[in-house]
C-alpha cells in the first residue's frame, strides 16, 4: 500500500486555480520531492493531504486512509514540519515534545522516555530544559523535526524545511533526513532548492501552475529533458555574441541579463570559439536540476 | 453550504485544555493576582468610597450589593481577555492551533479547548473575588456556594462570545471595539453598578437580553442568601449565549482558517 496516493487533486481560491488536476504516488521508504516555483500549489497540497483544506474534486489516499473523511485517523501516523515555525514559546525543548505527544494521545509515561532520544536525533542533546526562544533558527528546526517525531510516523510530510537555514544547519538536516530514510521512513518533501531535491529525493515532481510538468529521478529528469553540457558565458557583449554566434554551437541558448546559457551536447567547438572572445568569461558545467526547472518553469520572477 | 454542520468535538479538546494550563501554571500566582487587583480597586474604591455617600442600595449596603457585580464582571473580564488576547496569539502570532492541527485534533477540538480553557480561568478569577468577599463578611449563607457554577456558566458564555471576535479579528486592534463597543456598555447597563431599575423602560428592555444581566441576576440573591427568582430563565439564557455563540465561532473559525 502506498503511504499517499494522490489524483486528479483540484483546488480554487476565488476562481483561481491553485491545484489543477495534480496526481503522484509515493513508494514505502522514499523520499519524494514536490519542486516548484512560489505559488506553484505546494502547500496547498500538503494541506489537503492532511484533511486541512477540503479540495474541491479529487481523491486523496494518506497511509492507508481516505482524506478528508478521515483525516484525523491518517495523521495519527504522520509527522509534520511545516514551513513556519510554531513550537511552544512558552515551553521548553522537553515540553513541547510532551505536549505535543499528548495531541496524538499518549501518556507522559509512554513521551518521557523518548525525549532524550529525539532531542540526541536533533543534535539537541541536553537542552532537555532550553528555553525555545534562546535556541537558533537551525535548532528551532532540528526540534520541530524531533517534535515530528514523537508519535513515530510512517510518513513525514516537511514544506520547506531548509527555507532561511544557513550552509551549515542545511546540511544537519539533509543528513538527518537521510537517516530517517534508512530507517525506513517516508518522506515527502516541498522545496525550491534544487541541490536539496537533488541530494534527497529518490523521485520529484515538478509543479508548475498547480501542474506536474515533470516526474522522475533526478538524473532522469536531467537526462530527459535538458542537453548534458552547459557552457555560461558572462559579459558586457554576451547577449550580444549569443544573438549572433551562439546559435551555431549550441542546441539551445536562454539568455538572462547578462548571461547566455548555452545547451550543449559537446561543449568543444563552442569552447574553442569563445577562446577567441577574451571580453567574455565562460563557465563550463554538467546540466543540473535547476536548469530542467527553469527550462520546465521558465525564469520569469514570481512573487 | 457544508458549514451549516461541525463534527464534534472529541476527547483531544483536552490535551488542547492542558497545554493552556502548563503554561498559566508557569506563572499562575501573578496571573492570579493580575485577576484579583483591577476588581478589588473597583470594589474598594467604589464600594466604601461611593458606597460611604450612598444610602442603602437594594436593601443592602453599597459594597455588598456590588460585590455580586464585581464578581460576574471579573469573571467576564476574565474570559474575554483569554478568548480575545490569548486565543488570538496562540491561533495567529504563534500559529500554535496549526501546529496542533498537524496532529489528529481537529479544529473543533481547538476550539472545545480553548472555550473550557477560558471558562475555566474565568471560573478561578470569579472565584477569587468570591473568596475576598466572603474574607470581608458580604455573603450571608452557604448558598453563595452556588454562585459557582453561574460563574462557570457565565465563563462559558463570554468564552464563546469572545471566540467568534477571535474569529473576525485581522489583529489585536480590532478588540478595541469589542470592549469599548459591548462589553463596557454592557457592564453599565446589566445591573453591576446599581439595580436596572434605575434605567429607562426602553433601556431596561435591551438590558434583559444582556447575558451579564442574567448573570447578576443570579450571583446577587445567592450572595444575599436568598434563592434567585426565575432561575430557568437566566440559566437557559447564559447556556443559549454559549452555545449559540460557540456555534458562530465555530462557523467563523473554519471558513477563517480551513479554507
């Protein structure tokens, strides 16, 4: 049985449709990645998976249980890390664990004795009796991760855990999330990091418009959809080198400012014409993630 | 429209009333003396200083025909503040409710807990001051005892009135209005101050639909040590209030944070 089974999910806000017709499923033991740009339909969508929003058509499946109708029994099984954090302010690290283990009903007796161990899971060690307000933004989400934890999940859901970390407490947490994956855990998981979907999830979906546009393996999806080589070339005279020239060496060409991103399958014959171009600087990489999602999604702003 | 029904809240409306508890628990003595100063000046202030100029007032003396009132206004001062102020932090400056909801309690459990909540907190303040009272000589018998649960009641009903402002508030600001615009007025006119029978027929008549009204009407006799006429009356008025407003609140809150 799959841990969510998600179809034809459609939702509206004032006539606009936020989620239109999106479909995934999620394999046991899998982190799953939903990547899109803001307003994509993201959270939306983890909201109706956990029965907090009823969609208007659509047919939500969440670790064996239909959603919404019964939403409260799924979430027994479920860990979220939501987007902002809302720990306890008025409680310390230890009771916010307490407190929120007695929302899926347990006992004091059956919380205390896995404090120590999820705030250890955390890298909280000892701050059993820390003030929440004295704890860092990467703290604060190592502790919301934990407090996910208390009731021992099948499926945690996390809109955008790594939003506003530094370099250092992403890193903490994508290794914790790897752990929870050997432990047979299920992840699903809303980003718009690439290197972050990249690193974690096995699958993701590109949503776009409240649409998938793309699903599959990361590397799949870079295979797929985008030429292997991508040669940057930056200057003053760039866009207008990539007008003229860049065509005849290149598959594709997007230009940005002032910066052509040439789509190469050999990167060679473009290179060596550019060495006869000293005013522009190149930079010569494999296609990633994030040139599928601005090829998919395009790189207009959205706010 | 699907709002017209609520499922009901379950047992987890509890562990929502505890987590509110924990936290008063931290810093219960100053929360309590916070409740008992501001009607003990009122009582004080008014009762011996105006009370001193007064004659008798119902057939009592003035500082204890008001000591009914100070007793249902701090209980409905009490209730308001912790469904107003507090319930408000705690739904959208913490977004504690949505971190809740992320478990399996659903928003009417939320909500069941934080009315019994404000209730209860409201039943402690009340009784505070009955206690203070009754420490002055201003009850008569046993059957004050029985103001209790009027107080409790009382708690429900501004607890529930309280939450649908919650409800519609877009920030802190907006229960201004509430207070300034119905519960001040209110406290003037339901019988905390002088008998309601000092206001004009056509006052009196609004006044009778006012739940502290009901309230007072209650709490007064049994501190007298009389038994209150009409008892059915004002009793299924507060419980009326509280459910029908609990209701409100309940439709409001969905639409505001389930859509």
């Amino acid at each position: 049985m799959s841990p969510l089974l998600v179809a034809a999910l459609r939702k509206s806000y004032d006539g606009r449709e936020v989620v239109a017709g999106l479909g995934f499923e999620l394999r046991r033991g899998e982190c799953y990645g939903l990547l899109g740009p803001n307003g994509a339909g993201k959270t939306t969508t983890l909201r109706c998976c956990l029965g907090l929003t009823t969609p208007d058509s659509g047919d939500i499946t969440l670790v064996g249980e239909p959603v919404p109708a019964r939403a409260r029994e799924a979430r027994m099984k479920i860990g979220v890390v939501p987007q902002f954090d809302n720990l306890d302010p008025d409680f310390t690290a230890a009771e916010n664990l307490i407190v929120y283990g007695r929302y899926f009903g347990m006992k004091d007796a059956e919380i205390r004795p896995k404090i120590g161990e999820l705030l250890d899971f955390a890298g909280l060690a000892g701050k059993e009796d820390a003030n929440i307000r004295s704890l860092s933004g990467g703290m604060k989400r190592r502790l919301t991760l934990a407090r996910a934890l208390v009731n021992d999940p099948e499926l945690l859901l996390l809109d955008e855990p790594t939003t506003g970390l530094d370099p250092q407490a992403r890193h903490l947490i994508w290794e914790r999330l790897k752990r929870l994956q050997v432990q047979g855990k299920t992840i699903l998981l809303t980003t718009h990091f690439m290197d972050e979907a990249e690193r974690l999830c096995q699958r993701l979906a590109i949503i776009d418009g409240g649409r998938m546009v793309a699903e599959g393996a990361p590397r799949a999806l870079i295979g797929e959809h985008i030429e292997a080589q991508v040669v940057e070339v930056y200057g003053e005279d760039a866009p207008s080198w990539a007008a003229r020239e860049a065509q005849a060496f290149s598959r594709r060409v997007e230009v940005s400012g002032e910066t052509a991103f040439c789509y190469v399958a050999d990167a060679a014959p473009l290179l060596a014409h550019l060495a006869a171009w000293p005013g522009l600087r190149t930079l010569h990489r494999p296609a990633n993630l994030e040139d599928v999602f601005l090829k998919l999604t395009g790189r207009e702003l959205r706010d | 429209m699907k709002l017209a029904t609520h499922p009901s809240p379950s047992i987890r409306a509890f562990a929502v009333w505890r987590r509110n508890f924990l936290v008063w628990k931290k810093l219960a003595i100053p929360s309590l003396l916070g409740n008992l100063a501001d009607p003990m000046i009122y009582l004080f202030g008014l009762g011996y200083g105006l009370g001193g100029l007064l004659p008798q007032v119902g057939g009592v003396s003035y500082i204890a025909f008001l000591a009914a009132g100070t007793v249902c206004a701090s209980t409905m001062n009490a209730a308001s503040f912790e469904a107003l102020y507090s319930a408000f932090s705690r739904m959208h400056v913490q977004r504690t409710w949505e971190a809740i909801m992320n478990a399996p309690v659903t928003l009417e459990d939320v909500m069941a807990g934080e009315l019994l909540w404000a209730a209860a907190k409201a039943t402690l303040a009340g009784t505070a001051i009955l206690i203070v009272i009754a420490a002055l000589g201003l009850i008569a018998s046993p059957l004050a005892l029985w103001a209790l649960p009027v107080i409790f009641l009382t708690g429900l009903a501004f607890a529930a009135l309280g939450l649908i402002v919650t409800a519609l508030a877009p920030s802190y600001d907006f229960f201004m209005y509430y207070f300034t615009l119905f519960i001040s007025p209110m406290v003037l006119l339901s019988g905390v101050f002088f008998p309601t029978d000092q206001l004009p027929p056509l006052v009196q008549a609004v006044a009778a639909w006012l739940p502290l009204t009901h309230a007072v009407a209650l709490v007064r006799p049994l501190l007298f040590g009389e038994i209150p006429a009409g008892i059915a009356g004002h009793v299924t008025a507060l419980l009326a209030v509280a459910a029908i407003a609990f209701w409100i609140a309940l439709t409001l809150i969905r639409r505001r944070l389930l859509k």
